[in-house]
C-alpha cells in the first residue's frame, strides 16, 4: 500500500485564475515572446516538445514555436532544432526533441530499459547485431536505419527487421543517439560523436535524474499537482513522492483544486502580465497535452481524434485548440487544398471567439503559404456566417 509523504503546510495560496496565468507564463504564451532565444529559447524553457508522424498545417514539433513565436520560418525550426548537437529525440513525455542539456537526467530510464533486456522486439542475434549497426555507424557516420539496412522485413509496420530492432536498442539504452529527422526517419549516431563530452556520462543515479526532472517540469509548468509533475516526463507519483521535497519546488494551495501543489518559486515573485498570444495550438502542445490538467485549468475538454473512428468523431481529425486572452475559446478541425486553407469543423464558445479565431486562422493560413480561407461547418450556424465576415475583413 501506497503511502502519502506528510507535507508541509502551504507557503502561498492561489487563485484558479492566477494558476492559470502562471501556467501560461511558464509555457511561454504570456508576456512578450522571447525572439532572440528563439526556437532553442522555447525548447530549453519547455523541456520538451512532442513528435508525432501527423502533418495537416504543419508537424507538431513545427506548430509548438509558431504557437509561442508566430510565424518562424519552418527551415529556422528544423536547424535551430537539429544543428549544432543543440537537441536529441528520446523517451520522455512521448517521442520528444530535448534539449542536450537533459542528457544526463534521462540515465535513470536507460539504465531502466538496459536492466529490462529487451524492447517489444526480440533479436535473433542480438550481440552480433548490435555490434553491426555500431561498426556502420563508426565506419560511416550517421545513418537512417534504411540505409543500415533496411527498417521492415516487407511486412506490416511492426514487423521490424533485425536492424532495426538493434539499432531502437542501441537508441533506448544510450549507445546510439537519435540527432535528427530526415525525411521523417530517424538518423542514429554514436553517443559519443553526438553528445558534448561534458553531458556525455551516465553517473546520476536514479533519484537525482527524476529529482532534476521533477524540478525542470515544475519550471515547465509553473504550477502543477503531482500528477502533473509525473505526466511531464512519464515518470511515476512514487517517483515525484520520493524526490519533490528536495525539488526547490514549493507547496502551494491553489483554490477549486482540490488536491496539493507545488509552483517553481521563480514563477511566484510577481504576478504574471503582458500580452496574451491569440493562436491554434496543436493538440500535441505541452499546455493541452494533459487533459485532466487542461480541464482543470481551462475547464476545457481536449481529445484527440485522429485515431478514433471518423463516425465517433466529434470536433474532427485533428482538432486544434484556440488559444485567446488566456483562455480555449473553442477548436477547428483545419486542412489544406492547395493554396486554401480549410476550417473542416470549427467550434467557438460564443460570438466573442469570431474574431479571434479568424485571426488564428489568417495568421496560421500566411505561415503555410495559403492566401485564402475556407470555413466548411461550424457547430453553431449563427456563428459560420459571422466567422465568415470576421475572415473577408482582411
């Protein structure tokens, strides 16, 4: 049985709407965008920002700096990621990009699979295949599995070709490193090539890697439960348990909650102002990626549907969330026909949510090269007819 550590008592008390604002702050979507740290700025302050193979206005990684920065060129995000052993892909909320820095935090988890022995995959070989992919990546420096190889045996997708299998190993354990995407495939390299040598060592141990990781997703954050502290890196509520009280994170009570919290204490010493960013957000953003923490701070309910099937679906395929004067205003479901970009199905929670849902639409319809809006459904017919005049003012 799971017990609950004895807290201390509440330094500071918030209100839900200073929870929210903090919250936004420390994701970079209130105040004045840092644009000389630019895309490296938002994913050092974020530590860490989701893959995903889907691609309607642009990939996620791609909309989270557009979300905080606006319409940073899409070449800028890829090299500003990828260029100069600035980041690496691994296992932390998901697949994510993170920043070099957070190297040394994650042995805890390499260790963890290490000890495991295997991934879902089961070699033939697995000493002589490891030792393959690592005499390529030597010999020839980085390479996507297909040209180690090949990926698949000619099967389905999961039908993993015994390099592949080693080379994911290698990945998980931290012999290989994921330094960029190419063509969406994964280019590997040796750690030691790819990761400075001053980040290159395994010698935290398990409570100081999830210690800092706890104390980097508070920062993220700005404000969390425990839940929330576990959610950010997919750690677990014993870890956060153990290592939260030696975090630097402080206890806050936080009012309609309901549950203990802990704010970076950077976050409280003023009160979060300045401008608000009005924008569409992926459905894979580190603000909304958390639907119970989304519900709780925004009262907003957030599902992705891409995997649902399309007659249950109910705000579309790949709905995106508007971000307005702090709060979710409502979601499109967006598309792109050649040079128009498609509103599928939009909701918006009243006529106050026409004009910046326009606005989000225009903004993101110019950053992907579209001149022209289209909104198809809207769930309240009284409002298509509005959004539609709101768009033919431009």
């Amino acid at each position: 049985m799971t017990t609950t550590p004895t807290l201390p008592p509440p330094r500071t008390e918030l209100s839900a709407d200073e929870a929210r604002r903090v919250a936004l702050r420390a994701q970079g979507l209130l105040g004045a965008p840092d644009r000389r740290a630019g895309v490296r700025g938002v994913l050092r302050s974020l530590g860490a920002v989701q893959l995903d193979t889907i691609s309607v206005l642009a990939r996620s990684h791609e909309l989270i700096p557009y979300a905080r920065l606006g319409a940073v060129g899409r070449d800028a995000v890829e090299q500003a990621y990828w260029s100069g052993n600035h980041a690496f892909e691994y296992w932390s909320h998901a697949a994510c990009v993170l920043p070099i820095e957070e190297w040394p935090h994650f042995a805890f988890r390499r260790r963890a699979r290490r000890a495991r022995g295997r991934r879902w995959h089961v070699m033939a070989d697995a000493d002589r295949s490891c030792a393959a992919v690592l005499e390529r990546l030597t010999a020839e420096g980085p390479l996507t599995s297909t040209e180690l190889g090949g990926a698949k045996n000619g099967g389905p997708w999961w039908d993993w070709s015994e390099t592949k299998i080693a080379v994911e190993w290698l990945l998980d354990t931290g012999d290989v490193v994921c330094t960029r995407r190419r063509g969406w495939k994964r280019v590997y390299d040796l750690a030691e090539r790819a990761v400075p040598d001053a980040l290159l060592h395994d010698d935290l141990d398990d409570t100081e890697c999830v210690r800092r990781l706890v104390t980097l997703a508070g920062r993220s954050l700005g404000v969390a439960t425990r839940a929330d502290l576990a959610d950010y890196h997919r750690l677990t509520g014993a870890q956060v348990d153990a290592v939260v009280a030696d975090s630097g994170l402080v206890p806050v009570e936080v009012r309609g909650w309901g549950r203990p919290a802990w704010a970076d204490p950077a976050a409280l010493e003023e009160a979060p102002r300045g401008r608000h960013r009005t924008t569409l957000l992926s459905p894979f953003d580190s603000l909304v990626w958390d639907r119970a923490r989304t519900e709780r701070i925004f009262g907003f309910t957030h599902r992705l549907e891409a995997y649902v099937p399309k007659p249950k679906r109910i705000h579309g395929y790949f709905a995106m969330p508007l971000l307005s004067g702090g709060r979710l205003l409502g979601r499109v479901d967006p598309a792109r026909e050649g040079g128009t970009l498609v509103a599928r199905q939009a909701s918006m929670a009243g006529p106050q949510a026409v004009g910046p849902m326009a606005r989000a639409l225009r903004e993101a319809a110019e950053w992907v090269g579209c001149d022209a809006v289209r909104v198809e459904r809207v769930d309240d017919t009284r409002l298509r007819e509005a959004l539609i005049t709101e768009l033919g003012r431009s």
